[in-house]
C-alpha cells in the first residue's frame, strides 16, 4: 500500500468587457425667480418633470447579464456662474432602467446596456442670487 496520492485539477478564468459609464444627460432643476424659499427636487426617472425639471441619465455598458453596483456622492455643491454662490444638491438618488431598482444597483441586459437616472434636492433662500448654477456629478459603476 503506497502512502501518496495525486489528484489533477484546473485553473479557470472568464474576462469580460470592461464596464464603462457615458454621461447622456445633466440634472436639471428647471428655471424658477430669485429671492425665494424654495425646495427642489427631481426623481430619478426619464420623464420631463413640472418646470423642465429633468433627471441625469447615464448610459452603462459592458458584459451581458451582468449585475453592478453604483457609487455616487450623496451631496455636491453647485456654484454661480457670475456670483460663485453655493448651492447644496443633496438627497442624490439614483434608478436603474433595467431594474427599476433605487438601491445603487443595476443590471445589464442580453446585450450589455443599462440607463440609470440620477435625481436629487436643491434648497434657495430669499439672500440665492439670480445665476446659472453648476455641480460636477461623478457616477462609478463596478461589476458585483
């Protein structure tokens, strides 16, 4: 009887496409005057919303039937054009087309291609001064 034994076995590996993220549309809390108290917010959705107010909309593609989690801020700050005045953008939500999930995840579907919205909250006061306002928003996804 031999004291030794082997057993074969494999090393196995799967690349897929890279993940990738394109910016399609801005956030857009719509126009409204000056010198009030006013509470903003925009749902994450493809539907033009009261005042032209509009959702960012972000086109992802990758591998096919893949599942993704996304990272986003939760606040950023926009400033004026001309006055430099800041803006809080806050309660930053997103939604997965594919999915219709707003838990910061998404599936790609049979050929690779998800829409994710992005919404969120802005608050003026009486003292916010007439301008355009701007906030970069940044949206990472990665592969569950």
């Amino acid at each position: 009887m031999s004291d030794a034994a082997t057993a074969g076995g494999q090393a196995i590996t799967t690349v897929v496409d890279p993940i990738n993220v394109v910016a399609q549309r801005q956030l857009d809390f719509g126009q409204f005057e000056a010198g009030s108290n006013r509470s903003v917010t925009v749902l994450p959705n493809d539907l033009v919303q009261d005042s032209g107010k509009r959702s960012a909309r972000f086109a992802i593609r990758g591998a096919n039937d893949r599942k993704y989690s996304i990272a986003l801020q939760a606040q950023v700050t926009a400033r004026g054009d001309q006055s430099g005045t800041a803006l809080q953008v806050n309660n930053i939500t997103v939604k997965s087309l594919n999915s219709g999930a707003t838990d910061w995840t998404g599936n790609l579907d049979a050929i690779g291609e998800d829409s994710v919205f992005v919404g969120g909250t802005i608050q003026t006061s009486e003292h916010t001064p007439a301008d355009r306002y701007r906030a970069e928003i940044t949206l990472h996804v990665t592969y569950n």
